[in-house]
C-alpha cells in the first residue's frame, strides 16, 4: 500500500469539520507555531464553549512553519465547529488563516497525504489535540486508534 494511501486512510477515520491552514506572519520555530496553534485553539474552545480535537501538519520547509490542520468539535448541547463563524477564527490566528469547511472527507485526507509524501520525514511534524475525543471518535472507524497514541498534544 503507498504512503499516499495509508496517510489518507488514517486521516480518513474521522469526521472532519474545519480545515484550516496557518501560517504565521513572522519567522517563528515550529515549537512556537504549535503554541501559537494550541493557544489559538483553547480560546476558541473557552469562547465558543466547545470541545475541539485536531490533527495538524506542520510544513517546516520555510523560516515561516505552514500549518494544516484537520478539526471536528462538539458540546454537549449538539453545537459542533459547523455552527461557528469560521472569519471570526480567521481573524484570531496571529497570521495569515484560511479555515473551509470540509465538503470531502476523502478529498482533504488524499491532499494532505500527497503533500506529506513529498517532503522529507524532518521537514514535517504531526501535532494533536485531545487525544481522548480523537480516540472516542475513530473507535470503529479503523485502526487510528493505535497511531495516534503515539503522538502527544
């Protein structure tokens, strides 16, 4: 099986509901690209009263780290990520965002996968959050389960 195809099932085994991608306005470190990314989130889990879970890629091919990242939400009242105002977000994130609203599972995992291929193991990091709800979530879809685990928040 190729890469191609083995990334794109694993980030086939959820139900995404954002995609943002994140790129900082200045050079920073990818240690300081994944604080900004998990700073950016808990406010966004503090003021939107949700609980978020994702999965990004960091691109640290240039001074500047590209982040992609694979979301879902949810409360327990039913509001997900597709109830919130993604310019809000945009506008919050220290730097340039884009965030769409996934249309095709597949079709995101696929690009995501391509683009991980091309670059060398050192030039790309997997960064998570809330293991525990990217965990309930797989469970049945797949063996996520036993790969995420070895990635931390």
């Amino acid at each position: 099986m190729s890469a191609i195809l083995q990334y794109g099932n694993f980030f086939s085994s959820w139900q995404w509901e954002w995609f943002p991608t994140l790129t900082s306005r200045e050079p920073v470190s990818l240690d300081a690209a994944r604080r900004q990314l998990l700073h950016w989130n808990r406010n966004l889990c503090t003021s939107e009263g949700i609980q978020t879970a994702f999965i990004a890629v960091s691109n640290s091919t240039t001074f500047t780290p590209h982040l992609h990242v694979l979301m879902f939400g949810k409360n327990k009242y039913g509001r997900t990520l597709l109830d919130i105002s993604t310019g809000k977000w945009e506008r919050k994130w220290p730097g340039i965002a884009r965030i769409e609203i996934f249309r095709d599972n597949q079709a995101v995992s696929k690009y995501l996968a391509r683009n991980m291929t091309f670059w060398d193991s050192d030039q790309y990091d997997l960064i998570t959050c809330n293991q525990k709800l990217l965990m309930k979530e797989a469970a049945g879809r797949g063996s996520a389960n036993s790969v995420i685990r070895r990635f931390h928040t």
